[in-house]
C-alpha cells in the first residue's frame, strides 16, 4: 500500500478552507492509503507565537482531525517536536539545498514581506518540511497549490541525495484535490482563506459560532450582477461560495449551478449558510467530546511510539552514507 503524508500548523484556528483543501480529502485518502497525519508544530515558530495558546491548538487540532472524520486506526498522528529526528535531519538536508533553491520559495517571499526581523527559520523551514516527508518515505503529499512548490524542492533533494549517496529515500509526489483545493476569503476573494488572518470576517474558523457563521456568509463579498454562475475571474465570491457548497454537498460545480440558477445572491448565501452551520455544528460536538477525553493522548503516545522506531531507522541510515558518528 502507498503511504501519504500530511499535517496542518497550529498557527492559528483552522478554517473551513483547512477543513475542505485538507481534512476532507484525507477522510477520504485514508481509505486507499497508509495515512501518517502530524501536527508540525515546529514550523510554527518560524514567526512569533503565545507558548499557552500553541500549546492548546496543538491538541485542539488533534481533536478536530478526529471530529471531521480522521480514523485513528487507519491512520498514524503523531506531533513533530516530539520525534528530535525531524530536525537532525533536516540539517543534513540543508546541507545538501542550495542557497538558490531556498531564496526562491514564493511562501518565504510572500512571508518575509509582513514580518519586520525575519528568521532564518522562515527561509529553511520548507527543508524541515522535506524532512517530514522523505523521513517516513512518503509516496504522496497532499497539498494545497500555494504548497506544491515545497514539495517539489523535497523532490529535488531527495534525488540529489540518493543520486550522490545511493537509493535513501523515496521520491514524493504533490496530490492537488480537483474541488476545494482553495477556499478563498471572503471579504477579499481573490485571496486563499487563512487561519491566521488578522480580519476574522475573511474565514469561517471550525469552532465558529452559528451566529458568527451566518453574520460571514451573509456579508461575504459577491457582485452587483445578481446572477449566479462560477465564473473565477468576473465574480470571484460567487465562485467562492458555489465551491463551498459543492465540497460540502458532495456534488459538482455544475450541480450547484443548475441548483441556484433561478436564484439571488441573498437565497445563494442563505443556503451555503444553512449546509456550513449544520456541517460545523456535528464537527463541534464530536471536538468537544474528544477533548474531554483521554483518547487524544493515547492516539498521541501511539504516534510517538511508532513514528520514532521508523525515524531512528531511516536517520541511522542517513548519518553511515554521509559519513557522520561511529555508526
């Protein structure tokens, strides 16, 4: 069976953007695929962040992977900074990017632009990424297209390696999801949704209220035109939510289409509204209960245990071909 590999950053709470481009697909990945699902919660401090409040997404968004459907018996979870072999050889492969290959992230441009001291974590976190991925010979990454690119540089050091060293690690490629791979904002959609964005009207966060859910939705962004058809270019937000729907209802663009053909703006909102609220609110009652659980930290010492054997393994390995220790 192929192994896929994912995680999703505690940088902030997750959105439905998170929850369509990520979880969703990985409900249904797990099914086909060996699935390790992580929280890499060491990239997270590349910028600045509350020790307390990391400390409680980190758990927060184990329980959210198993509210919206994550088995933990088809699939390995696991937290980054508690297996050390993710950094040790992410510096080895760091020795072995080049400068060019790591300036020209778009991510680390994009990033680099809104943070006044920027960190040298910033720049080569997208190796420790390449970590993440070559360490449990990942067959397949799914990500979102802004993300493509780090997998392709996980790519290029991967053969560069194996080619210097001999067969060492297997060749990763990107899953980009056909629906749903980019939830836009929705007050500006012609830009992704982020879980960390400073304006909360621009993202429905998982944990939202019904309130604050419909109050979004209902002010979201559209056109003056009053029609509804996807149309990415012209009318963004209209796409927007006909993607929102079309993820959640399990059906095509085209079925949403036909479905509000006849329909306003405001009937459009109202009913993406309602699928949203009553998805959300079945999410939340499982997260609650998952979080006053012990099960969490069982499935996180299980990932622990099993992810740390396969690590030690593959960095031992690492460490004879290069020529490092006394192994």
């Amino acid at each position: 069976m192929k192994r896929i590999l994912t995680g999703l950053q505690p940088s902030g709470e997750l959105t439905i953007g998170n929850l369509i481009g990520g979880i969703k697909q990985m409900v249904n990945y797990q099914e086909e695929y060996e699935s390790f699902m992580f929280v890499p919660d060491l990239h997270t401090i590349t910028v600045p962040q509350d020790p307390t409040l990391l400390k409680k997404r980190i758990k927060s968004i184990v329980a959210l992977y198993l509210a919206c459907g994550i088995d933990p018996k088809k699939n390995t979870i696991y937290i980054q900074s508690e297996n050390l072999y993710h950094a040790n050889l992410s510096w080895i492969l760091e020795c072995h990017t080049y400068m060019g290959e790591a300036n020209r992230m778009t991510q680390y441009k994009d990033k680099s632009k809104k943070v006044q001291n920027v960190s040298v974590g910033l720049l080569t976190y997208p190796i420790l990424m390449a970590a993440d991925i070559l360490m449990y010979d990942a067959d397949y990454v799914p990500v979102g297209i802004d993300q493509k690119q780090h997998v392709e540089l996980a790519r290029d050091i991967a053969l560069r390696f194996n080619k210097k060293y001999g067969d060492t690690f297997t060749i990763p490629e990107p899953l980009i999801p056909k629906i749903g791979a980019k939830i836009m904002k929705l007050q500006d959609p012609t830009k992704k949704m982020s879980k960390s964005d400073e304006n909360v009207k621009n993202s429905i966060f998982l944990l939202d209220t019904e309130e604050d859910i419909r109050k979004k939705i209902m002010s979201a962004v559209t056109d003056s035109e009053n029609k509804v058809y996807y149309d990415v270019e012209n009318k963004p937000g209209i796409a927007n939510l006909l993607t929102i729907y079309s993820a959640l209802a399990n059906i095509s663009i085209k079925e949403v289409e036909e479905k509000f053909k006849e329909a306003n703006y405001q009937t459009l909102k109202k009913e993406v509204a309602d699928l949203v609220v009553s998805t959300l609110l079945g999410i939340q009652k499982k997260y609650h209960t998952y979080m006053e659980s012990t099960l969490i930290d069982e499935i996180l010492d299980e990932g622990k245990r099993k992810t740390n054997k396969i690590a030690k393994e593959k960095y031992e390995d690492v460490l004879k071909k290069v020529g490092l220790g006394r192994i």
